[in-house]
C-alpha cells in the first residue's frame, strides 16, 4: 500500500455507520423486507405503521426492485435492484433537518467543505395512494437523499406525520469513494488482507441475470397469472374483514387482530412487483395501464382502511408525540 | 416612533415560491398597518431567503392615536323632569363614563340634547400586531401546502422559529405553537446557530454577519461572479435569467464556482448539454465570443468558497456522470430509426380518453394536409410534402432514451435525429433539413416570448398539433376553468393565435378547431366525447385567447380590441390588421365624434326594440321628409360602396377614413331630425335607415364600442 491517505468508508461500514447514528437516536433496526418492493416506502415498515397513532422510529436497508431500470450491468450508474437505508420518524423531531445533517458527519462528511442544498422535490406514489412534501438533499450537486413529510398514505390522511429519509446508498457510496462506476464502490475490505470485494463482484451478475429475465424471459402469461391470483386472494381477504366488521355477530368470537391483514399486503406487493415486470416486459398497453395500477392502488387503499381500523384502539404510548404534548403547555397559560 | 421587524423562519422553502410569498407578506403587512392606523414613516421592505421571509417597517407609531367623538344622548325633555336629571340622564352618563355635571348640551334641528365627548383609547401597536399578524402569517398563499404536525396550521414547509420586534421589544406573537423572540438564525454551516436580533434597524446587518445576505445582494454578487469566473476561462457567461432566479433563490450565501468537463462531450449537440447543465445540475454554461459552447460550468454554491476544489470536483463528477447517460442513450437511440420508430408510439399514451401518440400522429397528420391545402389554396407557397412527412416522425422521439430522460428536449430531439439520420435518401438534401427544422420547432412558441417556428411548414405543423390536442379536450369537457388549465391548453391556444398572426396564415379559429374536431370521427375516443357544447365553448375559448393576444401582447388599448373582435374573432390577421387601422384613425375628431353617434344610434335602436317599436325592414325613399334624412339616406350606399371596395382590398385605414367623413351628415341628421315621432310609418322608415347605417359600418368595428373622452365640460 503506497498511498497514505486514509481510506475512505467501505459500502458497508457505510451502512454500518448509518444504522448505528439512527440506532443511537432512538430507531428500531429492522432487517429489509422480505418480499420483492421497489422502494423501501412499501415495506410495511413505512406503508403501515406511518398509519394510525402509534409513534415508531426505525430504520432499515431496503433492496428495491425496478425491473425496468435494469442495464444489464453495462450502465455505471443505473440498476435493477439498489439499496435505499430508509429512516421513519413519528412524528419527526423539530430539529429533524439538523439531524439528518448530523448523519452524514457520522458517514465522514464534513459539510464544512461541501456545498449541501435542499431543492424541492414532493413525493409521489400512484400506486400506493400516497405523497408527501419535501427535497431531495442535494451534496455537490448530487441528489443524496429524498427527504419527505408524508401527508397520505393508501389514500388515509396521516395524524401524525412521519417523516421518511430515503438515502441513496450506491449514490452515496461511489461519492465517498469517488469512482465513476457503481461497480467499482468496495463493498468490503479485509481487515488482515486488505482484500477488496467490490460492488460488481458482490451484484454485476444479479444485474445482468435479472436484466435478461425482466425484459426477455420473464412468461408474460404466467406473470398476468401471478398478478390476478395475487389480486383475487388480496381483495378476498379485505372483503372478509369489511364483511366481519359490517356484521360483528355473525362473526361471533371473532378477533379482528388475527385477521392476517399483512397477509393481503404482501399480496399487493406480489401484485405491484408483477406490474413492474410485465411493464418491462412491454406487456402492458398504454390502454391497460393506467387501469392496472388502479387495481394495484385499490388494494393497497383498502388495506390502508382496514389496517386503521383494525388499529385504532390502540393506546397512544405515553411517551408519544413530544413535540405536541410541549406545544400544549406551551400554548395553555396564553389562551 | 419604534421600528417594527417580523421574521419567519422555516425549513427550506421551493425557490419557485419565495418570490411572490415575499411579496404578499409584505404587502399583507403594509395593508394591515394602513388599516390599524399604524402607517410606517417609510416604506415597508421585505427581506427573503430560503429559509426566512421577513418585513421591516421602519418607524410606525407606538400606538394607534386616540379618537374623541362627540355621543349624543337623550334630548332635554326626556333627561330633566322637573329640573331633576332622571334616569334616562344617569344611564347615558353612565355609558359616556362622566359625571352628569360634565355632560354637554348640543342644539339639533331636532332640539335640545344632552352629549358627552368620548375619548376612545388608541390600543398599543405591539398588542394589535401580536393579534392580527398569526392570521396574516396564516393566510400567504402558496401552491403547495403541507402539514409537519397534527393539529396544526398549514404552511409551505414547518415554521422553526419566529422574530418580532418593534425596537428592542418582542412583539409577544404566537404562530402554531413557535413564540416570537429576538432570535433569529444564521447560515446552516457558516452562521451561528442562533443569532440574537437587537433591533429591526441593525437586523440586515447582523444576519449579514451571521452569512445571510438579502435577495437583491445575493443576485448582484451571482451575476457579477458568474461574469468574472467566465472570464477566467477566457469565455463568456452564457446568460440566462431564470436560472439566475433560481440559484438565488436557493442560496444565503453564494458563491461561484468554475468547473470543466471534458471536450469529447462537446460533439453533442449543444441543447442536450446546455439542458443538462441548467435543468438537471442549475449549472450555467459558459461560452465563447462567437457564442460556441466551451467545455465549463458555472455552479453556484449556498457556501464561502471551495479552497480545496472539493466540490468543483464532486460536481465535475456528477455532470460527467450526466454527460455519460446522454452520450449514451445517444448512441443507443441511432439503433433504431425515426421511421422505425413511429409503430412504437401506439404505445405511448397521448392523454387516457383520446388513446396512443399514434393515433394523434394519425390525425394531426391528416389536419396538417388539409390545412397545407388551405395555405395552398390563399396562394401561399407551401411545402405539403415537408409538413406530411415531418407530422408522421414529430412525435417518435418520445420513445428515444433521451427524451424519456430529458422530457424537456422533445421535438428537439427529434429534429436533431432527423437531421443526423438523413430519413429518406430520395429526398433532396434541402427538404430532409428542412423537415428536420419542422421537427425541431413544432411545440414553438412555449410561451408568448417565444420565438414562433423558423418556417411556414413548421407553422403549420405546430397549429395543427395544438389544435388537434385542444379539440380533443374540449369534446372530452375538459376545458380550463379558472385557475385551472392542467393541460396548458391556454398557453397552446395563444400559441396558435401567435404563429398564425406572425406566419400570416388563413385559418379561421372555430373552423380550425371543429376541422381538428372532425379528425377524431369513428375514432374510440369519439364515443368519450360527451360535451354538448363544443362549438360554443372553443368559440368564446378562442375569442378570449386572440382578445389577449391583441391586448396583452400586442398592446392594443381594450376599446380597439373590443370593438374589432365585436365586428369578427375568427380571422387572426384580418383583426390585427383593423386593430392596427383604428388605432391610427381613432384620434381624429371625425372618428370619436362618429362613435359618439353610433353609440347613440344603437341605444335608439334597443329603445325601440325594447318598446316594440316597429323597425322597418329597409328604408323606403318615398317616406323619407327631411332634407338631412334625405341626405343621409342617399349618402349611405356610396360611402358603403367605396367603404366595401377598400374592405374587401382589406385597406382597413382609408376604409375608416371614408366611414369617418360620414360626420356631418350624421351629425346633421340628429340635429334636425326626430326619429321618434309620432308617425308610426315615418318612425319605422327612420329607425331603418339608423339599422342600416350601423349595420353597413360595422365590418370593420363596432365604433359604439370606443370609448371616448365625452363633452369637455370639466374646467381642468
């Protein structure tokens, strides 16, 4: 080794760091979501527990699926499948922004020497019944994290608010490495050794491989197959629950906290994953489509209500809410 | 008199959105001070960043004044009884708060009164600021609003903290739970964290000091920087207003910096570059004295200086990794032809009711040969072939990698892929560019201070694109209402009033439109079609369009523009041409004077209609008594005669000269003649010859519609 300068963080050191700055702040680790998701915003981490009262703090890496983006390896900086390390406050902290801005110290940023920006971006997801306001944080001109104060989510109003950090971690990783490929990030480095892993030898075949399957290979029939076996049981088990609690007794001993509710959203996910594949496959028409991502919204719109409803007994832990609990002493002696 | 200071300070707010908040809280506040007797001694300024929006009214009294008014009360035969004040007396000294010795007597053409002067006491400025100015925080208007907490007011973004003060004092103000203080907040790296205020007059300063510089500051030093650090690369800033709005609003404290890329990049073409650079990066780009692009950027930082070049590098970094995307898509899109490229636009949606771009494709391209024909046919040398061929490709670049990546760049793409692929060889190497060119231009103009399409070709291909889009929108019932236009078919409709009346081209707006309309029959998006009002509804939609057009663009005084558009709305050219003629002739004294009397005649007219007066059908000689009637009636034909041979010629000006020498046969005819009179045959035969008149003069302007100065009576 001739170079003396210190070496700059491994991808997972990367991950590492940021998973111990939230845990430090209060945050559950959760483990990424088992089920195919093209973003970390839909594993049930984000999409159900930002519903409803409960106060949650979490964090997680979530492996994001998007057929169509996939290059087969041979684009430096796009792929079928990155890692977001997605970051759930609720409710957000006021000074959220400040810490976040914290967090990137805790990767070996000295914001002291960088030019950081937050440039509007809102956030929005068609099929999820969802948006947001907020930025993407801009690092020297590089979008490094979507920064967004959910509003709606399955079409249900949110009280409170959460907030939802998504960081880009390729992006974030070939920046403190500074290399031009996502392929040549080191992803691990050999303490004894020095051995390096990089990115590609970790992915590249995962790119190329599903690549070839998403856009060549992929049964479009067995797909659309998938897609309305998925559909049908989803919609089968909202409607039992809404019929169950239309009709309290003829359920009898019913307890509506069994119904498996994560069950029908996993099979909205499945669903919204088979779109995507279809989508890259070129196998939805421009008439179709529209109608098939409101079949996928209306899944996940009425697991959002039953899931609200299935919640809303649910005691407010007392150590909910902060900020407003102050606000209301705060304000009391006024009026 | 104390100065009063009100900061709010937030998370970053979109710099679209600074602007004209700032300025509304400025003038919320200058309005609510006016209104509270409060004024300012000076003028209220604001002061923005992306994280504050703050307004200082230098000297504004500490309270409002007092007001004494006089209270009458009961008369003196009601208070006194017998010399004794009674309780009538009591209860109104009681309401004025005096003794009843200290009442007055005041004399009323009604009698006698008791009265009481009552001073009503001015309340503090600090206690009507800390209540009316959470409503006034409350009410600014943005585009997009949004909750941080629950319960909570609205706002662009979450509210941090709250400075009011007048003088040293803090204006005890509360909004969704931030309390004012005098603590304000510097620069997020280079300020402190916490910046005590002292007082509104030094606040600049101090935030100054904490690297928070004011709008007008930041944008001065961007523009004079951008300048500089072009020159330092022996090149020229390449200029561009916007995005200079843009960074500074993005910005507290700015910086410029200079950075490179590398010349290979420069054998793209320069609008994928320079798009690159300003949409995606906000970057400026620089050039060279002979406006050729130079391989540099511009970026402006939110920070001091970049001493190390950390992140000239990172973003030198970034703008490759751009470069490389495009440069690549580039080269993947030469894979596949544009021809090749048009089946594939069946799966591009053009809108969820009106089906792909290929069947616009279809009908645009159909529109355009009939429209080519109509240009054809008013003797005007066109290329049919040219907007055939470029109306079946303008669309395919939609499906190319760069523009699913640079929306921005559509048609442009296409043109310069047409121009790269040399299309079909058998054509003449002048029509291939010039079909290109027709590509290129054909969503001109994107604004009305843009340019229209370079050819007639490409005129005609940009009409008919807007037109088909439009006529579909308005048959589906989505028009524009309001502030509503989600498919800027305003912003289309002005485009094709302006490439018509600058290209000069034939179309009449309502025919174009239903000949747009007839494009979709026995389509399926046809059976969608449910309004009943198309015809109605495109007409006045166009009406107001071309009513813009000649008022806001081409300055047209609204009278002129009302009284062309009230004699035809469908010929763009021809109104703009008689706008022009009675802009010219309107201040000759013959002119205003003849609308004077056609004002008069028309209210005659609705006088008699209204009454059911019989008008009639034309004027009958025989019938006609009085010289001046006599004389106007023969003048008429004549006048109309010539008026018709320079109308038709469409010498607009000369036309209204000769209808102007109607005057004093006109005037004349009012002055000695009674048209309603008693003589039912002899008042009909006049209103007829009134009808007339109105009707034979107003092809060109409805006169009635100009506004005149009226009798000059006043002294001044």
């Amino acid at each position: 080794m001739t170079s003396t300068r210190p070496k700059s963080l491994t991808f997972q050191e990367l991950i590492l760091r940021l998973q111990t700055f939230w845990a430090q702040r209060g945050c559950v680790l959760q483990q990424p979501y088992d089920v195919e998701v093209g973003a970390g915003t839909m594993a049930p981490e984000t999409f159900l527990r930002v519903l409803g009262p409960t106060p949650y703090k979490v964090a997680y890496v979530q492996p994001s699926r998007r057929p169509a983006d996939g290059r087969y390896g041979e684009n430096p900086n796009r792929l079928f499948k990155h890692m977001q390390l997605q970051v759930i406050l609720k409710p957000p902290p006021e000074n959220i922004q400040e810490l976040y801005l914290e967090s990137l110290g805790a990767i070996g940023i000295d914001l002291h020497q960088h030019d950081i920006k937050f440039e509007e971006d809102n956030w929005e997801s068609p099929t999820l019944g969802a948006w947001g306001i907020g930025w993407q944080v801009m690092l020297d001109g590089l979008e490094i994290t979507q920064f967004t104060y959910f509003q709606q989510c399955g079409g249900v109003d949110l009280d409170p608010i959460s907030v939802e950090l998504t960081y880009g971690l390729e992006r974030i990783g070939a920046f403190l490495q500074d290399v031009d490929s996502i392929y040549d990030i080191v992803w691990a480095r050999d303490p004894e050794s020095g051995h390096e892993v990089k990115y590609g030898d970790v992915r590249l075949a995962d790119e190329l491989q599903f690549s070839v399957y998403n856009f060549e290979l992929a049964d479009v029939a067995s797909a659309w197959k998938h897609f309305e076996l998925c559909e049908a049981e989803c919609k089968g088990l909202i409607d039992q629950y809404a019929a169950h609690r239309k009709a309290p007794a003829e359920a009898g001993s019913w307890d509506k906290n069994r119904f498996p509710l994560l069950g029908a959203y996993d099979l909205c996910l499945k669903c919204s994953h088979m779109f995507n594949i279809l989508d890259a496959r070129g196998a939805i028409s421009v008439t179709e489509r529209v109608g098939v991502i409101a079949r996928v919204r209306a899944l996940a719109v009425g697991i959002a209500k039953a899931w609200v409803d299935q919640h809303q007994d649910e005691p407010a832990p007392a150590e909910a809410s902060p900020v407003a609990k102050k606000s209301k002493q705060e304000t009391a002696p006024v009026s | 008199m104390p100065d009063f200071l009100l900061e709010i300070g937030t998370e970053e707010i979109p710099a679209r959105m600074i602007q004209t908040a700032a300025a509304e809280l400025e003038k919320r506040i200058h309005d609510l001070l006016v209104r509270e007797r409060l004024p300012a001694a000076e003028a209220v300024s604001g002061f923005d960043t992306p994280r504050r929006l703050a307004v200082i009214a230098p000297g504004i009294p500490a309270a409002q004044p007092d007001i004494t008014e006089q209270l009458t009360g009961p008369s003196l035969s009601v208070a006194f009884k017998n010399g004794e004040p009674t309780p009538a007396a009591h209860a109104f000294a009681k309401k004025a708060g005096v003794e009843i010795s200290q009442l007055e007597r005041v004399t009323t053409p009604k009698g006698e009164y008791l009265a009481a002067k009552v001073t009503k006491k001015g309340r503090s400025s600090a206690e009507i600021l800390a209540e009316a100015l959470p409503k006034e925080i409350a009410f600014i208007y943005w585009p997009k609003n949004m909750y941080w907490r629950k319960p909570s007011e609205r706002f662009v973004r979450p509210v941090r903290w709250l400075v009011a003060l007048l003088d040293d004092q803090v204006v005890p103000l509360e909004f969704d739970g931030v309390r004012a203080g005098n603590t304000s907040r510097g620069h997020r790296l280079l300020g402190e964290a916490s910046v005590r205020i002292s007082r509104p007059g030094t606040y600049v300063e101090e935030l100054y000091a904490a690297k928070v510089m004011g709008r007008d500051v930041r944008k001065m030093l961007i523009a004079e920087q951008l300048s500089l650090t072009a020159r330092l690369a022996n090149g020229f800033l390449r200029q561009d207003d916007s995005l200079l709005d843009t960074v500074t609003d993005l910005t507290e404290f700015p910086t410029v910096i200079l950075g490179d890329f590398d010349p290979e990049f420069l054998s793209l073409p320069e609008e994928v570059l320079v798009t690159v650079m300003r949409d995606h990066q906000k970057y400026f780009a620089v050039e060279d004295a002979q406006h050729k692009l130079m391989p540099h950027f511009l970026a402006v930082l939110n920070t001091e200086g970049d001493r190390e070049g950390i992140i000239r590098h990172g973003n030198a970094r970034v703008l490759r990794a751009r470069f490389n995307d495009a440069r690549f898509f580039w080269q993947t899109d030469q894979k596949r032809s544009l021809l090749d490229r048009v089946g594939l636009l069946k799966n591009v949606t053009f809108q969820k009711d009106l089906g792909s771009y290929y069947e616009k494709t279809i009908r645009v391209q159909r529109l355009c040969s009939w429209l080519s024909e109509i240009v054809r046919q008013n003797n005007i040398a066109v290329r049919p072939g040219v907007v055939h061929k470029a109306a079946l490709l303008a669309k395919t670049d939609l499906t190319t990698e760069l523009v699913k990546e640079f929306t921005e760049l559509q048609g442009i793409v296409g043109g310069l892929y047409a121009r790269e692929q040399e299309l079909d060889s058998e054509l003449p190497a002048a029509t291939r560019l010039a079909i290109a060119d027709v590509i290129y231009d054909h969503y001109k103009p994107e604004s009305m201070e843009d340019s229209v399409p370079r050819s007639l070709e490409g005129a005609v291909l940009s009409v008919g694109d807007k037109a088909d889009t439009i006529a579909g929108m308005f048959a589906l019932g989505l028009v524009p209402s309001g502030s509503k236009d989600p498919f800027a078919l305003r912003r289309q409709a002005n485009a094709i009033v302006k490439t018509i009346a600058e290209h000069k081209l034939p179309f009449r707006l309502t025919e174009l439109v239903q000949d747009a309309r007839a494009e979709y029959a026995g389509s399926p998006a046809e059976k969608k079609f449910g309004n009943k009002d198309f015809a109605s509804a495109t007409g006045s939609f166009f009406r107001e369009r071309l009513e813009f057009y000649l008022r806001d663009t081409l300055g047209f005084k609204y009278d002129v523009v009302n009284a062309v558009l009230a004699a035809g709305a469908e010929n763009v050219v021809d109104a703009v041409a008689r706008a022009e003629a009675v802009t010219k002739v309107r201040p000759s004294p013959d002119f205003e004077s003849l609308s004077v009397a056609f004002k008069r005649v028309k209210n005659i007219l609705r006088q008699a209609q209204e009454s059911k007066k019989q008008i009639a059908a034309a004027p009958d000689s025989n019938l006609l008594q009085e010289a001046a009637e006599k004389e106007l009636a023969g003048q008429i034909p004549l006048t109309a005669k010539a008026v018709e041979a320079l109308r038709a010629g469409q010498e607009y000006e000369p036309a209204l000269l000769e209808i102007s020498r109607l005057r004093p046969v006109v005037d004349k005819f009012f002055d000695q003649v009674m048209v309603m009179v008693e003589d039912e045959k002899v008042r009909a035969n006049r209103l007829s010859l009134l009808q007339t008149l109105l009707k034979e003069f107003s092809t060109i302007a409805d006169f009635s519609e100009i506004v005149t100065e009226g009798p000059k009576e006043s002294s001044n």
